[in-house]
C-alpha cells in the first residue's frame, strides 16, 4: 500500500513487532531521503497503479500520506496498531505456509490465492468500499 505498512499483529507478536516497525519507520526509514521510490508489495486499490500498471510512490509522498508516519511517540503508535487492527485475513495462515514453501498448489490455486482479499496492510478501522469490483480485483484480505 502507498499510504500503510506492514501489519505487525499478523505474526502473534502484535507489541514486539509494532515495536520494531516503529524503529523501522523512524530510525532506519530516517536516514533515506524523501526522493527514495517504494514499491509496495500490495494496493489497496487498482487504482494506484500508474498508467504502466506499476503501483509506487516515494518515501516522501508515504511520509506525508501515512497515518503511521505521524505518530512518533512509540508508546501511542502501539496503542494505535492495537486499536485499529482488523481481523486477520481468511487465507492468511494458507498463503504463510505457501510463502514458507511448505504448501504447493497448482498454477489456478496460487493465483487465486493471489487476487483474494488483502488486509496485510495497517489501516484505520473502517468500511473498506470495494472500488474495483469491475476490475475482477479484490486485494482486500490476503
């Protein structure tokens, strides 16, 4: 996602990891410049990808737009990961174990597993509208 990262409660380790995506954010994304371009491993929406089809933004733009680059107490960013995290997506521990290569599907499986649903990014709680519906798109859960 352009605007969100990595969701930290994914792995069980919700205040350890948000933890270190604080560090990640606010030390080590510190010292790389603002012109710095960021290829997001997910979208939030068919629409941010550009009019090659490649979704990216700068690490200036994600600083500006991301709720998470904003806070910069780390005890209020946990308490902002723990009360905005959703529910952990359907597919989540089945893509996990594939990314782990201890499942094999076929070619039809893995897409499928690919084009469902994407909560792997951190967002505020909300409706997410499903924008791209026409597209035969759906990256809202993993």
């Amino acid at each position: 996602m352009k605007t969100s990262a990595g969701r930290p409660d994914l792995g069980g380790n919700s205040d350890e990891w948000s933890t270190l995506l604080f560090h990640t954010l606010f030390r080590r994304f510190m010292k790389l410049g603002d012109d710095m371009i960021v290829l997001p491993s997910h979208a939030t929406s068919i629409r941010e990808q550009d009019s090659n089809g490649i979704i990216m933004t700068t690490l200036g733009e994600a600083r500006k737009k991301g709720d998470l680059f904003r806070i910069h107490d780390e005890v209020v960013f946990r308490q902002y990961i723990k009360a905005n995290l959703l529910e952990n997506p359907g597919r989540y521990q089945e893509i996990r174990l594939v990314n782990l290569g201890q499942h094999r599907y076929d070619e039809t499986r893995l897409k499928e597993l690919e084009i469902g649903k994407n909560l792997c990014g951190m967002a505020k709680k909300m409706k997410v509208q499903p924008e791209h519906e026409d597209a035969g798109v759906n990256t809202r859960d993993c």
